[in-house]
C-alpha cells in the first residue's frame, strides 16, 4: 500500500532568465519533481519547514474558506476529508 503521507517540497527552479520557487505537495521527492518536470532546471529541493507538521492549514479556515466560496457540504467534506488523510490540514 502506498505512504498516504504527503510532504510539501519547496523546489527552486531556473527557465531562462527567471528563477522562482515553487511549492509542490507530494508523497516523496522524486513525485515532486515529476510534477514540476518541463517547466526548467531543478536548481534544489528540499522539504519545507514552513508546512510539514510545523504550520499546517487550518481544516476551521479551509472549511470557512470553501464555505465562503459557496461550496456545497458534499464538496466541503470530501475535500476536507481527502487532505487531512493526507496530512496536509489538521
């Protein structure tokens, strides 16, 4: 059975003239990396201090936000469900 535990990696990546950062949530580095794959060079990698375990998202904020969005309970519990199983709210 596969880890349905997700980390979030920040990737710093180069195109061209531009560098950025990107913050990509996935089940191990290689995922991450396959994600952003295309976009440029892969310049590092590394897990995020900022959302793993330390400063997760509220699933209170995510479910007023999608509330106030004007998601339907259906939609607002399944999303809720799905990332807090995998570790990304809490």
């Amino acid at each position: 059975m596969k880890n349905l535990t997700m980390n979030v990696y920040e990737i710093i990546m180069e195109s061209g003239d531009s560098v950025y950062k990107v913050v990509v949530p996935a089940f191990n580095e290689k995922d991450a990396c396959d994600f952003v794959q295309g976009n440029g060079e892969i310049v590092r990698i590394k897990l995020s201090e900022v959302y793993n375990d330390i400063n997760k998202i509220s699933n209170d904020k995510f479910i007023d936000a999608l509330r106030l969005s004007q998601f339907g309970e259906m939609e607002i519990n399944i999303l809720s469900r799905a990332l807090s199983q995998l570790n990304l709210i809490g």
